[in-house]
C-alpha cells in the first residue's frame, strides 16, 4: 500500500514532528510510506492546467500524492467563529 504524508507548514516545525510521529508508526506497518514536507520544495500556484503539465517540484509533489493508495496531512487550524459555531452545536 503506497502512502504519502504530507507537511504543509512552510515555516516552523510542528507539523513535521507530527508527521514524523505518523512515519515512525507506518514504518512498523508498510515499507512503503513516503513524507513529503512542502517547506522542502518549491510548489508553483495552480493556474488551472492539468497537473502532469507542471514540472519540477509541483509535478513531483501532485504525482506523488495522485499515485497513493492513501493521503494524510495534518488540519490544525479553525477560525474562531467557526470554532465557537460548532462548539455551540455540540
């Protein structure tokens, strides 16, 4: 099973001690877990075109998360109107 785990975070480093957490759990399970942190690439901003027709970093990073069989990444963020919304529901 091809998994991929994504950091988003460009900056700082909380994202990707998380995922690293997540790496070392999937390596006692798959040999086959790929992390890719966006602050190690340059990504270009979607301009509408399909995204084989990008290259360099954006084609690698849009490949590699095309190709597998799962995708993770880490949310850590909610505004706070909608935090208090749903707090509100709950």
């Amino acid at each position: 099973m091809n998994v991929v785990v994504l950091s988003g975070s460009t900056v700082g480093s909380k994202t990707r001690t998380a995922m690293n957490q997540v790496m070392e759990k999937l390596d006692k399970h798959t040999a086959d877990a790929t992390l890719i942190d966006l602050a190690d690439y340059t990504i270009q901003w979607s301009d509408g075109r399909h995204y084989l027709d990008y290259d360099g970093d954006t084609k690698y990073v849009t490949q590699t998360i095309m190709d597998a069989d799962v995708f993770t990444y880490r949310y850590t963020g909610i505004s706070g109107i909608h935090s208090r919304n749903i707090e509100k529901r709950f």
